[in-house]
C-alpha cells in the first residue's frame, strides 16, 4: 500500500467524508439478509479491477477521507491479491487522514492467522466479525456458515493478532429466543472484551426466503413488546457492562471506539460508495450503483459511472433526515432542525415530561425510551 495520500491527522474528525466499498460475493445466502450479494466468484477479479476504475472516476471529488468500511456480502472470502489491487488504488487516487479507520467485515468461517496477517499489512485496524448469535440451534436457523466454537476461534485469533477494535455483530429477537437465551450469547461476546458491539433486532424484509415466509404466516416473529423487552434488556445489560449505548443498535466501549464511518451515515457527513449497490451521499444530493455486479462491469467497461439512480434532497427533506437520523444516536438533533412553532415547542415539553428526551444547551438528546420511538419522534414535529 502506497503511503503517498496519507496525511497527518485532521482535527475535524467525524466531519471527514468516508468510503464504503461493497463486497457483493458470498459462499451462501442467508435467508434473512437483504444485502445485495451473489454466490459465483468468478468475477470477483474483474470486479476489483473495476472498482479501481470507479476509484478514478470520482478522484479530486471529496477531499481527504478519514474512514473505509469494506462490507458485503462477505469481504473474507477475497483473494489477497484483490484487496492489494483495490488498496492500492484508493490510496494512489484519494487523499486519506494519517488516523484513518479502516474497516473489515469477517464472517468467522474465513477468518484465519495468515488473512488476519494480510489484512493488517494492508492497513486494516478495525475487524467487524459477525457472529450473530453463540447459540447452536441459533445459528442453525439463520443458516450461518460458522459454529459457536468457530466464531470463538476466530475472535481468539482477532485478538491474537493484536486488532483492539474488535466489533462484534449480534442478532436477537429470533423466533422461538428467549431473553435467557439472549442474555448467554451477550455474556460470552462481552467475556471477550470487544471495544463494540452491534446488537440488531431480526427484521425481515419481503423479498427475502425468511420474509416471505413471515408474509404467508409461516414463520412468526417477536412481537412489539417483546421487542421493546429485548431492547431494554440488552441496553441495561450492556451499559451495565461499561458500554456506551450511542446508537440504536450500537455500543461501544468508549468514545474512541464509536464507529466513525457509520456516524457519517448518521450525521449527514459526505461518504462515498464504491462497488455494485453501493450508497452516496455529498451536501443534498444521494446517488446509488446499480444492484448487478454484470451491470457494474459492463458500465465502467464504457467508462461510465455504475448509477442505477440519484436524487436531489430540498432542505425540508434534508432537514426532515437529520431528525431521523439523530434521533437514533446519543448525539441527538439541533434545536434549529424543530420547526419555530408554538406546537413544536410544546411538543418538545411533552417528550422532555415523558423522559423521551433531554435538552442539553443546543441540542435535543433522545433517552433510551426515546430510542425505543426514535421513527416517530420526528414526525411528532
């Protein structure tokens, strides 16, 4: 990896753009995943060549970068030779802060000493290792690849290989799990001391196998309160661990350990994504590439950018997106973002009453029952 681009560290931080790179090749499909991904490999060199060209395309765009997220799909079932092809060209096309973090989804069944070594080579500091649960039956039902003793192994060799910011990926509300159940797969993530932890509720959507399942009342899933019990519990016990619950679904051990490119997403920071399916975002404007890695080839073959689509956000739109995505962070939303109303102010009272929010100088703080209604919150407004 060249070190040409590498700055020194940026003092503005989380305001730096990040990018994401899709990874849209897995060895199977589960069927509650809705992320775009497919299970022939034999493009997988021609898409890291391509993602090389889309590089190119968008140099001198951004700025300097501070955060490069690699996600799928499963990003440990690549080649070493295709990840020193697309490094390679990130840091001869962009511009990168001297503290960048970089980001690496592992699927436990991959995960080995020599890919750990390799990525680190690479510059890789972050492993995100997707667990999703340390029951048997569990991991049966979400058709995962991996065993529990394999994703021990595999944390133990995460840890091993000196990564500290180890984040850990887990799945409750399974149909059939109960808070017992829930509470013993926490435990055994925290005996390992991850710097995070990504703890999701098992939603589906329509299209998956699961989803249409759910759709023809064959499979059923939690319910509302129990959903609401999952969630209470899981930020209790984890706070009650020492983690800071920032974000919905995340935790983190300290501040330090936030996941500084997904906060992007959820500040309305510019990021930039680079592969088949891949999201961006840059002042009011968000384009998306085309969900077909034949398509994503194709396009850039003729030099053109992959984009299946884009949109142009008004500032009511883009202001109506930062309550949203506010309200799911400990970060919260600025006072200026409430509409000037009479109404807005007496709303704001109501939720502060009903210890949904606090307001702290400028800033509206959601409280973790704020977070439980952190999609209605802002249409409360």
């Amino acid at each position: 990896m060249t070190e040409d681009n590498r700055e020194n560290p940026d003092t503005s931080g989380a305001s730096l753009p990040g990018v994401y790179i899709h990874v849209p090749f897995c060895k199977t499909k589960c069927p509650y995943c809705d992320f775009y991904s497919i299970t022939d490999t034999s493009l997988a060199d021609k898409w890291a060549e391509q993602i090389s060209r889309e590089i190119l395309l968008y140099k001198g765009t951004y700025g300097t970068f501070d955060s490069i997220y690699i996600g799928g799909g499963t990003p440990t079932i690549l080649e070493a030779g295709h990840l020193e092809i697309i490094f390679e060209a990130l840091f001869s096309g962009f511009a990168f802060s001297g503290d960048t973090e970089i980001t690496f989804e592992a699927n436990p069944d991959d995960v080995t000493r020599d890919k750990l070594h390799d990525l680190k080579v690479l510059g890789i500091n972050r492993i995100s290792i997707g667990v999703q649960s340390f029951n048997e039956a569990e991991l049966d039902f979400l058709q995962r690849r991996h065993t529990v003793s394999g994703a021990v192994d595999a944390i133990r060799l995460v840890k091993d290989e000196g990564y500290n910011n180890l984040s850990i990926d887990l799945m409750y509300g399974l149909p059939g799990q109960s808070i017992k159940d829930w509470a013993y797969s926490l435990e055994k993530a925290v005996s390992f001391a991850p710097a995070h932890l990504s703890c999701y509720q098992f939603t589906l959507e329509d299209r998956t196998p699961y989803g249409k399942l759910k759709t023809e009342g064959k499979l059923i899933t939690a319910t509302e309160e129990e959903e609401r019990e999952f969630f209470l519990f899981t930020s209790d016990f984890l706070e009650h661990k020492g983690y800071i619950h920032y974000e919905i679904s995340n935790f983190a051990h300290s501040e330090v350990f936030y996941s500084r490119h997904n906060m992007k997403y959820w500040q309305h920071i510019p990021y930039l994504g680079l592969g088949p399916a891949a999201h961006s975002f840059m002042e009011n404007k968000r384009w998306w590439n085309t969900r077909s890695v034949d398509e994503y080839c194709r396009m850039l073959d003729k030099g053109e950018k992959p984009l299946e689509g884009m949109e142009e956000l008004s500032q009511d739109q883009l202001r109506l997106e930062r309550l949203f995505l506010g309200f799911r962070t400990k970060i919260g939303v600025g006072l200026n973002d409430i509409p000037d109303k009479p109404e807005s102010k007496k709303t704001l009272l109501y939720l502060e009453e009903k210890g949904m929010v606090r307001v702290v100088e400028d800033r509206i703080i959601p409280a973790k029952m704020g977070f439980l209604f952190a999609d209605r919150l802002p249409l409360m407004f």
